[in-house]
C-alpha cells in the first residue's frame, strides 16, 4: 500500500506479502500467505481475523491495530519475527496456532479481549517483549513464558485467572489497578 494511500477493502483480502507505507482500514478478513507484514504505514483492523502464515517479518516503527490476530494456519512449520517498535493492539483474540513460532522482540503488545484473549498452541518466544493485558471485564492470561508481563485496565477492576499451567515471567510483572489475580 503506498504511502499517502488508504486501501479499505469492502471483503475478504488474500494476499502473498503485505508492505503497508499508507494506511490500510479493514473491517474484514485478511490473510498473508507470504508471511511478511512490514512498513512504517498504519493499520487498523476492525472487524474478523488477521491471518499471517508461513516465515516471515511483521511490524514497523507506527502503532498497528488488530480485531483477532494469528499468527500460522496449524500445519506446516514457520517462523514469525517482529521487527521495529511501534506497538501491536489486539480487541479479541491474539492467537499463535500449532506449529507456528512468534519471536516477539521487544515489541509491546497490548491485549484488550476478554476470556482467553491469548492462544499460545504453537511456541511464543519473549524476548524482551511486554505483553499487556488490558481489558476491563475479565481474562486468562496465556500458560507461557513472558518477559515484561503488565495487567493494565483502562478502567474498573478486571479479574484476571490464571490456568492450572505454570505462568513465567522472567523480567517485570506489573499490576496497575487490576483486580482480582486468581
């Protein structure tokens, strides 16, 4: 998508590589079967699933939105690396499938869904990654390995419960204004 240019699809998007130096605003899915997502434009995505699949880099230096998010289709080993520092929203789901791997980097990732907003099937490699749950009702934090892990809400006093898999966090563990931690 080049630069001063807003692609708004009215459906479904399927795609090899994307390479966002606009904007793209999608209430749709959209699935890149290439496995590269990169640019310094901006993303929002409102609506259905974003699907990346097969190895590749994903992210820029601006801050990209996501409805539901996965990383991998389940079959076929691949590899996801999050390059640059602008941080990654997700409304819903945050989702690495089976065989799938997400190097986080030190990206922020900021949760906003409720219940299990985080589906770790395949491997989440850290980094030096913080993912922040921010949600205002009520979430399952993912049983893997984080590196900053942040409970944020932007208001209320959300109950976050832990499943009955070992949760790790291996730097900062932050509570701001969270409520019950179960």
């Amino acid at each position: 998508i080049p630069a001063s240019t807003t692609f708004a699809p009215g459906g479904a998007v399927v795609t090899s590589d994307l390479e966002v130096a606009g904007t793209l605003s999608s209430a749709s899915d959209v699935t890149v079967n290439g496995g590269d997502v990169t640019g310094a434009g901006t993303i929002t995505h409102s609506g259905g699933t974003f699907l990346v699949d097969e190895t590749g880099s994903f992210g820029g230096n601006t801050a990209w939105t996501f409805n539901n998010l996965t990383f991998g289709n389940g079959s076929g080993a691949a590899t996801t690396t999050t390059t640059g520092s602008g941080a990654i929203t997700v409304g819903a789901t945050l989702t690495i499938a089976a065989n799938q791997i997400l190097d986080a980097a030190s990206k922020t990732w900021y949760i906003d869904g409720t219940g299990a907003a985080f589906v770790t099937t395949g491997t989440f490699t850290a980094n030096a990654s913080t993912i922040s749950y921010r949600n205002i009702s009520s979430a399952t934090p993912a049983s893997t390995t984080y590196y900053n892990l942040d409970f944020a809400p932007a208001s209320g006093t959300p109950t976050y419960t832990f499943g009955s898999t070992a949760v790790n966090v291996s730097n900062n563990l932050t509570l701001s204004g969270a409520g019950p931690i179960v």
